[in-house]
C-alpha cells in the first residue's frame, strides 16, 4: 500500500516539476517574439483493479500544448500583411510629399521667379542687368527640375536597393521556412499526432509573420505538420521542403526599374511584379507606379511644356542685335536632341523611330510614356502606358507616323524608319525631361525679347530688318505664358500642371497615412487577440508558479507521509 | 479575458508614442505658423495656396510694372511741358517777328533765339530716362530720336515705329511712352512745304523741327522752294539683301506731265469757227490703242474756249481721266493723267483742222514721254545709305532724269533735283514684276510726288489782251520790281508789242543787264503775265509796284503785289506752331489719362493683393489659439500616458510573493 502511494506521489511530484518547468519556460520566453505560452496537459493515470474497485494511480504528463488559435494567427499574419502594404506605401509617398511642397525644393517659387525676371526684362529690354537676372533664373529653374528629378531618382535608387534587400529577405524567410518543415516532420515522426514540437511551430509562425511584413502569403497546411507558401496571387513560395527564391531583375525597357522574379530550385525564372499583392514590397511597387513614375513624368511635362511654349515663341523673336532667336531651352525633343526611346531587344534590325516634341501640338503632352507597336500590315499601334487605352497610327509617307483615331498624338512627333512587324518601342516623352531641359542661351544679348514686327500706312505688317533693343513685344508675349492655359490640352497654367502634382501626391500620401491609421488599428487589435489567447501573463504565471510549488509540496508531503506510514511499520514490527 | 504582459507593456509605449506623435505635429505647426505642414495634411487647401500665392506675385509683378511705367511717364510729361514753354516762346518771338515795321537786322536778332529754342527742342525730343533709353524712339531706344541729316537738310526722326508697353494687370497694358514722330514730327500743317506725299498719300504733315527751322530761314529772308519727293514708309534704315536670287528692279521717272505740246499759237481775231462744213477733227492715241476721234465743231473768240471745248470732247470720250488739255497753255497741250506708265500718246490727224494748231508735221505722230529709269538692286546692302548710293550710281543714268535718292533717316527717298511745281519723281513696278523693293522699302505702284510752288512771283489775274503801249495816253506804262534783297528795276513798256510773246520778250529784255537780273524773271510762256523769282535766300521775293500807265490794269495786278514775303511764312509757322502745341497738349492728355489709369489699377491690384492674402491666410495661416490650447491638451495626455505606464509596470503579483 506504502508503495502505491509512494508511486502516486512520484507521479505528482514528476508532473507538478514538468508543470513548473513549462511555467518557468513560459516566464523565460515573456519577451519572445511570437512565442505562445504553454501548458501541461494532465491526466489520470490508468486506475488499478484492486477487487473492491478502482484505485487511481496518480498523474501522468499527457501533451505538452501551446495556447493557439488558427483563425487569429491567419488574421494576425494578413494583418501583417496589409499594414506592411500601406505603411511602406505612407512612408514612401510622404517623402515625395515632402519633397514637393518644399519651398527649397518645390517648383511654384522657381516657375514665378523666372517669370517675374521675365517680366523685368520686359519692362527694360535694352538692361543687360536685367536679361543676366532672366539668364539667372533660368539656370535656376532648370536646375530646380533638374534636383527635383534627381530626389525622385535617389528614391528610386533606394527602392531598388530595398526592392534587392526584400527580395533577399523573403528568399531567406522561405528558406527558413523549409527548414523548420523539415524538422518539425522530423520531430513529429518521433511523436504522435497530438504531440507537437511548439517551438518548432512557433519559430515556423513567426517567421511567416516576418514573410507578411514583406510580401502577403498564403498558408496551406501539408503532410507531417508540414505547410505549402504561396506569395501574392499564388505563386510557389514554399512547397513543404523546397523553397523558391526571390530576385530582381532589371526591366525590359527600362534598367531604372525592377521587375520581382521568382526561381526555382532549378533555375526557371518568371516575372511576377505584377502579381506581388500585400506587404512592403507590394507597397513599394504601388508607390513607384502611383505616385513616384508619375509625379517624375508630371514633372517632366510641366518642364517640357514650359521649354517648347518658351522655345516656340523666342524662335520667332529676335534678340538685341537683330538676330532672330535661338532655343531657348535645350534638352530631349528639341533642336537635335531626341526623345529617348526603349527598344525592345528582338526587334528587327534596322528599324528605328525618332520622337521629338511637336511644337505645334505641345498642349496635349502627356505625362504617360507609350509603347509603339508594329504589327502585320503594317499597322502601328501607341499604347498610354499609364491606362493601356490606344491610339492608331498610320505612316503620311516617308517613315512620318500619324495619328488617325484619336487623331491627336500626346505633343510629340513620331519618324521611323524600317519598322517590320513584331517591332515594339517604349517611347518616354516626360520621364526624363525635367533632368535633361536646360538653358542653351548663355549670351544676355540673345534674350529675343524684339518682335521687329511694325505696320506700314497700309496696315501692312512686316519684319523689321536689324536690331530693335526697345521693342519688348516678344518679351510681352513669352511674359503672358504665365497665364496662358498651355497645358494638359490647353486647360492649365505651368503652375497649374505643377499643382496637379502637389495635389496628385497630397492625395495620395493624405489616404495612404489614412489607410496606414485604419490597418495599424487592425493589426493592433490581431495583436491584442493574439496575445490575448498566446501571449504571457506574468501574474497569471506566478500564480500557476505558486498553485504548482504547493502541488508539489503537497506531494511531497505525500512522499514523506508514506516514509512515516513505512517507518510506523517497521517501528511495529522491531 | 487575459492580457500578455509584453502586450500590455506595449500598448503603453503605444499610447505615449501617440502622444508624442501629435505633439510633435502640433509643434512644428507652432513653429512654422502654418495649418498645413505638407500637402497631404490637406491636398486641397495646398493646391488652393499655390495658386494664391501664385496669384499674389503675379499682381506684385504688375505693381513693379506700374512703378516703372509712372516713372517713365512722369519724364515723358515733364519733357512735353519743356516742349509747350519752347512753342509758347516761339510763338511770341513770331508775332514780334510779324511787325511789319522790323528790319532784316533785327529778325536776324529774332533768329538766334529761335535758333536756340530749335535745339532746345531737339533736346526735349532726345530726353533719356535712366536707363539711358531715348524715350521717343520707341523700340530703338538707343538711337536718339531726332538727328540733324546734312542730305536732307532738316532733323529727321530715326527712332523706331512700335511703342514699347508694358502689362499691369492681366489683360491691361499700358504703353509707356509716345513716339517721337507721333509727338514731333507727323504734325498738321498748312504750309505749302508741308506738302508732301508719303507712299503717295498727300498727308501735308511737318515736323515742328522744320517748322522752326523754316522760321529761322525765313528770318534771315531764306525760302527755299522744296522739290518733289517720294518716300516710302517702312523702317529700312538697316538695308536689305537683294543678291541673287533676289535681285530686284524698279522704274523711275521723273516727268509724270508727258505733255505733247503744239508749234503754233493760235490767233483768235477774228474767231475760229469750227462749225458746219469747217469741223476740225484729230485722233488721240494712247499706248498705241484705238483712236479715238475728237471733233470740233464751235466758234472759238479765245484760246480758253476752245481748250474748254477740247478738254469737254475728250471728258465725253473714253480717254476722259486719261488725257486732257492743259487749261492755259499756249501752244496747246496735250497732257496724260494716268500714273501708269504709258509709252506714248499720239495724235493724228484724220480729216482737216490740225494744221491750225500745228505746223506741218506738228503734232501729228507720237508725242515724246519721259522714259523710265530702270534700277536694278543684285547685292546685299548693310544699311540704307548702301542702297541710296547703289540707286544713285552713275551707271543707273539717274541724273539723267534729274532724280536722286537719298536717306531720310529710317527709308529712302527718290527727289527731284529739279524744285518747284515742275519737278516730280514717280515709282513703278516693272511689268511683270522683279522682286521686291517697292513691297520692302514701303511704295505702292505709281506713286508721283510733285514740287509746289511756293508763290515766289507774282501772277496777273487777266490773260493779255493789250499789246500797245504806244500812242496809249498813259503812255509809257511803267514799273517797277523789286526783290526783298533791295534789288530793282523800273521797266518802261511804250511800243505796239502786237502779241503776248513780243510783250513778254521786251519785259524781258529790260531785265536783262539791270540789277535784277538772274534774281527775277517773266515767264516766257506764261499767259497771264507771271514774273518769277529765281534765286533763293534773302532775295527769294518779287513785288510789283505802279509806276506809270496801264500794264497793271491790263494785266490784273495790284500795285505793291508781293510774291513771297516774311508775313506770309510767318503765319504759316504761328498756325503750325499752333498745331504743334495742340499735338503736345494731347500727348500730354493722354500721358495723364495713362498716369490716372496706373493709379487705378494700382489700387485694384492693392486691393487684390490684400483680399487674395486674407484668403490665403484663412488656408494656410495656423490659428494660434486653437493650437495651443490644442498643445496643452496633447501634453496632458501624454502625461496620463506616462503616469498609466508607471503604474501599470508596478503592479506585478511577484511583489507580492
């Protein structure tokens, strides 16, 4: 009897120190990231038949289980997922944000201060002060584009380079991932199915939860504890053992940009940036195609709306000593510079195009780029990047393309030559204008501020040969393109097209840090139930601390008990 | 319901971060003054502040314009009202001038200062302003707008055509200041030098220059008869480039009369009678066209009759406007009025009666005219004293013509060297046309510029009737001219002179060799009776004075007629100069309409700027108050955060353990 009762104690004493092992190991790990608390499944021990019934036999240690709960985890991770999203998005879009209502920075205060320095020049043609301040204010507003353009660049240069970073980062997430499937079906094979190896487990949660920062992924359980990762819409991130990587990879057209591939094990590539959904690099994909390509694109056309409005109307002035009037401004589609152009790397050989802006048309620039393909026939077709709605062209003779329906092409001229089917060209009219537009006049005296225009006694207008330093017409003329509604199809002013950027990315950063407040709310409150059903409580510890050393004082108490039960025996038998 | 404890640690942290989020924001808004850090606190209000701001220094813009457009203006007045004192002294100097009872030795006093007041206003005219621009010459504001031209003779206008203005408010632009020759030069004037044509329109303007300057000649007793010119009215001073291909040609001539003159004069006593079976008849021929017949068919008792008759014929026939008769010449004369080039005009004869105007071949056959000029322009010139000397090269055979051309400053002009109402230049295209000077250089097509004559003799009013002074009992007429140097002659008629030529050949006769001689002379051919001055300078005069008898009477003149004097030049300048100062008194009306204009959109624009400030204020300015208040309420909270986390993190059951 003494030894049934010893052994029950043993019992008690053995789970009541697992009990207290689990309780110090959930202290232990009360700031482990992702660690769910865990407990001490007890049960009876198999009672003894002793003839007159039943005698229970002590406590057995049955499982060892965490706190968990599927729904919340999933719920914690998509959290994860779509805050990471926004909140990458926020935090990219309010640089640009920053950026453009700088005043040191910002446009608005470049723009009026050359047309002011216009205006003065205007107001005394024959100052050579005056045109030097013109001359000034124009190195000043080209170099304005031109730092605006390079601080949209610098954070394209270091998105790329974050691109890179999370690309590696989820490569070795789902490596990690594939390892920890591995040993956890190790470790489940030595166990049976309820038995589970909670660290493992947790390890495996939380670095799917550190994936969910980065891109959103779906989790589908497989054999032996195992699970299969998809990222975005559905593409193999992990396949029980086997992870695919993450890389980037320069585009097509352009190789400012990267395009988020994935590889497999054996080598085989495929593009899928645009199926990256959630998480930060979703987000920063978002930024680039939403705020970042096209605040730099609006940007280049409010500079190149302002160089060829300028250059048209200085070319047909004439400047102090007579001369009529050079460009202005330089930069791509002017004079002999051309609009770059991406080309497709299969295209035939020999067929190039040549795009310039179109004086004559230079309202309708658009800030999108285009792609211009070539079909059977042949047939041209200029796609709007930004909305994929089309134009067609058809060749005037000569190479020379042109619109037909819509028949106005977004204020740009297009000649090709040798165009065979199957061609294709990314045509870029604004990307890069901000950077590339720069003064070409550098000679005060080359201001054409003179019309030389005069009337005759029969109302007979005509050009006036030689220098005419007082006349300001032409002056007057470039001064009232401050005014003028040349942009966006002859809708807004320069500083109109600039505030369309300004509030483009207003809106944008102000919904974008809306969004980022509503899905941290969430996230907190995936937290809060996460943390509520796994997380640790420490007075709820000390008190199973307190519950299990008295549980096993109690059975030691029942050792000692059974010491005296065994010494009274013996004492009765000496 | 359980709490992790990492969890309830970092909703405290969460809860201060929060705070120190939103007191931060506020601090920044405190320190910047604005509502709105970046656009996307508010895209719309941003968006808004652009554009007012924008919209402020737009209109500041236009306030720097009106500054500078008032200053400029305030010269321009203050040189207008020199300009008034000059005339107004002008104007007393000339009527004191005008007293008949003033010697030549006091206008020549009287000269000097108008000579001064001259250069005074030739002064005004090249005001600068303080950028050193000459504020009447327009778009060339560095080319003094009047200068003294040798050729010419007189100060021409050489700024340019186009005022320069300025913009003050959107859609308002306000010139800021007057062409010199809106001011100076193109003024109304009703001297007979004044009588030029631009481009073939008559326009009788003058400069107040030459309007100065021709009372200061007229003091020293100076008249000079002004010869025909045509100018073209483009601004050319800078030349123009006619090498190949562009080579250009134009005709000149310098005869537009293309008269056609009889040999005979006609005797009308008795009278030719043309009616019935004696019908005179003759063809006219123009440029080798149909003949047109003219018939005579009336009793003629004076050559003015029957040259009314003619010029009536051939009013009815279709060469009317085309040719007529001249109304006093004798021989006859046919002349061609078209200013288009017609080679010939002919005259045949188709049946009887042309013989009595004409000796035997007389006027029958083609009648000589004028021929054209041709100049050829091949090169390029640099300015427009290259093109003046390139049309006067010898090789053109322009002297032969008697035309020249010369620089007026800004355009050409073509000149008669010939003065007096018989010179005249025209222009023409050749047909088909060669290039473009005439568009260029600002001509039209068969433009004529015609001399006047500026009355320097005297005229009888009666065609001559009396040819004997013999046994006339007022015999010997006598009498007596006079040229304003003093110089005279009494000329004594007592003879049967028998016709009008012998009459005028004896008048002339006694010129010849007397102290008038080359000074003044009876136009051989004149009828009535006109004696000519034909010098210039201080004897540039004729007057005619009774002695004896009856030439005058016979001859329609009044004793003392004087051709030509101080008075009548004297008054032309006063109502020039009246005119001028009128010109000024305008300039300076619309300069003061142009001021108040500037003070009134000034105002606007004041007032524009303040109310586009309140607006941008109430967008973008950050209401203090508010943010304060707002201030302490974010550090209460975050001072309840701190305290909650304090004691959240004390209460621990192993503190009780």
């Amino acid at each position: 009897m003494a030894s049934g009762m010893l052994g029950t104690a043993i019992t008690g004493l053995q789970a009541f120190q697992r009990s207290l092992e689990t309780t110090s190991h959930n202290i232990s790990n009360v700031n482990t990231e992702g660690y769910s608390r865990q407990r001490v499944d007890l049960a009876t021990k198999d009672e003894q038949m002793i003839g007159v019934g039943y005698l229970g036999t002590g406590v057995n240690v049955v499982n060892i289980t965490r706190s968990y709960d599927q729904f919340i985890t999933t719920q914690l991770r998509s959290s994860t997922a779509a805050f990471g999203d926004v909140d990458k998005y926020s935090e990219l879009a309010s640089q640009v944000d920053d950026i453009v209502a700088d005043p040191s920075v910002g446009m608005e205060p470049a723009i009026k201060n050359f047309f002011n320095a216009v205006n003065d020049a205007t107001d005394d043609p024959t100052s050579i002060p005056a045109r030097q301040v013109l001359l000034s204010e124009t190195e000043i507003l080209s170099s304005r584009f031109d730092t605006m353009n390079s601080r949209f660049g610098e954070i394209r240069d270091q998105i790329n380079t974050d691109m890179v970073v999370m690309a590696d980062e989820i490569t070795s997430f789902a490596k990690e991932i594939a390892n920890l499937n591995v040993q956890i079906a190790t470790a489940q094979g030595q166990a049976n199915a309820e038995q589970q190896p909670n660290d493992l487990l947790d390890k495996r949660d939380t670095a799917l939860n550190q994936l969910a920062e980065l891109v959103d992924i779906s989790v589908v359980p497989s054999n032996s504890n195992m699970i299969n990762v998809f990222m975005g819409k559905g593409q193999i991130l992990v396949l029980d053992t086997n992870a695919n990587a993450v890389i980037t990879k320069p585009t097509k057209f352009d190789p400012s940009k990267l395009d988020v591939l994935i590889r497999t094990p054996s080598g085989t590539e495929g593009i899928v940036t645009n199926q990256v959904t959630g998480g930060a690099l979703a987000g920063t994909l978002r930024f680039r195609d939403e705020v970042l390509d096209p605040a730099q694109q609006k940007l280049g056309s409010v500079a190149a709306s302002i160089a060829m409005e300028f250059n048209n109307i200085h070319e047909t002035g004439y400047d102090l000593d007579g001369v009529s009037g050079d460009l202005f401004f330089k930069g791509q589609g002017m004079g002999t510079e051309v609009i770059p152009v991406a080309v497709s790397t299969t295209n035939s050989t020999g067929s190039s195009i040549t795009v310039m802006f179109d004086k004559n048309n230079i309202k309708n620039i658009d800030s999108s780029d285009y792609m211009l393909e070539v079909s059977n026939g042949p047939s041209y077709k200029l796609t709007r990047v930004s909305d994929n709605s089309f134009i067609t062209l058809t060749d005037s003779g000569g190479g020379t393309l042109v619109a037909t329906d819509p028949a106005t092409l977004p204020g740009i001229t297009i000649n090709s030559t040798g165009l065979t089917a199957g061609d294709s060209f990314l045509i870029r009219p604004t990307f890069t204008a901000a950077s590339t537009i720069e003064q070409n006049i550098t000679d005060t005296r080359k201001v054409a501020l003179a019309t030389n225009k005069a009337l005759d006694s029969n109302g007979v207008e005509y050009d006036v040969k030689g220098p005419m330093p007082g006349d300001n017409r032409n002056g007057l003329l470039l001064a009232g393109l401050e005014s003028t509604q040349s942009m966006l199809g002859g809708t807004a002013t320069f500083q109109g097209g600039y505030g369309l950027i300004v509030s483009e990315v207003g809106v944008l950063t102000s919904s974008a840090k809306i969004a980022t407040a509503a899905q941290e709310t969430l996230l907190n409150n995936a937290k809060d139930a996460w943390g509520n059903v796994s997380g640790v409580n420490l007075d709820e510890e000390a008190a199973k601390l307190i519950q299990f050393q008295q549980s096993y004082q109690a059975a030691a108490q029942m050792i000692s008990v059974s010491n005296v039960l065994f010494d009274s025996l013996l004492g009765a038998v000496n | 319901m359980r709490i992790s404890t990492s969890w309830a640690q970092q909703l405290g942290v969460n809860a201060m971060n929060a705070q120190q989020v939103k007191m931060s924001k506020t601090q920044m808004q405190l320190s910047a003054g604005l509502t709105n850090l970046t656009p996307s606190d508010d895209p719309a209000a941003a968006v808004k502040a652009l554009s007012l701001q924008e919209s402020i220094d737009k209109t500041t813009q236009y306030q720097e314009n009106i500054e500078v457009t008032r200053a400029r203006l305030s010269i321009e007045e203050g040189g207008l009202q020199t300009a008034e004192n000059v005339i107004f002294r002008a104007k007393e100097l000339t009527v004191q001038a005008l007293n008949s009872t003033l010697t030549l030795q006091d206008r020549e006093a009287i000269k000097s200062e108008i000579d001064q007041l001259l250069q005074e206003m030739v002064g005004v005219a090249n005001t600068k302003n303080a950028n050193g621009e000459y504020i009447f010459s327009g778009d060339l504001s560095t080319t003094p707008a009047v200068a003294w031209d040798a050729e010419v003779g007189s100060y021409v206008y050489q700024g340019g055509v186009n005022q320069r203005v300025l913009d003050i408010a959107p859609e308002r632009r306000v010139a800021d200041g007057d062409l010199g020759s809106n001011i100076f030069s193109n003024i109304t004037s009703v001297s007979q030098e004044a009588n030029t044509t631009v481009n073939g329109v008559e326009i009788n303007q003058r400069s107040v220059f030459d309007t100065l300057q021709s009372l200061s000649k007229a003091l020293s007793a100076q008249y000079e008869v002004p010869e025909a010119v045509i100018s073209g009215d483009r601004f050319m001073r800078l030349g123009a480039d006619y090498s190949a291909p562009s080579t250009t040609t134009f005709d000149l001539i310098s005869d537009v009369g293309r008269t056609l003159t009889g040999t005979n004069t006609l005797s009308f006593s008795p009278a030719l009678d043309y009616s019935g079976v004696n019908n005179a008849d003759f063809n006219l021929v123009v440029d080798g066209g149909a003949a047109v017949p003219i018939v005579l068919d009336g009793t003629y008792s004076s050559q003015q009759e029957l040259l009314a008759d003619i010029n009536e014929k051939i009013s009815l026939s279709p060469l009317s406007g085309v040719i007529e008769v001249d109304a006093t010449a004798d021989p006859i004369q046919f002349k061609t009025l078209s200013t288009e080039i017609s080679p010939t005009l002919q005259i045949t004869a188709t049946g009887n009666g042309l013989t009595d105007f004409s000796a035997a071949a007389g006027l029958v056959g083609v009648g000589q005219i004028a021929s054209p000029v041709t100049v050829t322009l091949n090169a390029e010139y640099a300015n427009l004293d290259a093109v003046v000397s390139a049309i006067n090269d010898p090789s053109n055979g322009l002297a032969a013509i008697g035309i020249e051309a010369r620089s007026n400053g800004n355009n050409i002009e073509f000149v008669s060297t010939t003065k007096g109402k018989e010179s005249s230049v025209s222009i023409y295209d050749e047909d088909p046309v060669n290039g473009s000077f005439l568009t260029d250089f600002g001509f039209s097509t068969g433009v004529t510029g015609k001399g006047v004559d500026l009355g320097g003799g005297v005229i009888g009013t009666k065609v001559s009737e009396v040819f004997n002074y013999s046994a006339s009992t007022s015999s010997p007429a006598s009498f007596e001219l006079n040229d304003e140097a003093g110089n005279k002659q009494i000329i004594t008629l007592d003879a049967d002179y028998g016709s009008h030529d012998k009459l005028i050949e004896a008048i002339q006769n006694q010129i010849n060799g007397s102290a008038i001689e080359g000074k003044i002379e009876v136009d051989p051919s004149a009828n009535p009776i006109t004696f000519k001055s034909i010098s210039s300078g201080t004897s540039a005069a004729v007057q005619i004075n009774q002695v004896s008898g009856d030439f005058l009477k016979d001859n329609g003149f009044t004793s003392g007629d004087t051709g030509r004097v101080f008075s009548k030049t004297g008054n032309d300048v006063l109502a020039d100069l009246d005119t001028a100062l009128d010109n000024f008194l305008r300039v300076r009306t619309t300069v003061g309409a142009r001021m108040r204009a500037l003070d009134d959109q000034e105002n606007q624009n004041e007032k524009f700027i303040v109310d586009i400030q309140t607006t941008l204020s109430n967008v973008q300015d950050l209401d203090y108050a508010e943010a304060i208040s707002r201030f302490n309420l974010e550090q209460t909270a975050l001072e309840a955060a701190q305290q909650a986390y304090s004691r959240v993190q004390n209460l621990s059951l192993f503190n009780f353990l």
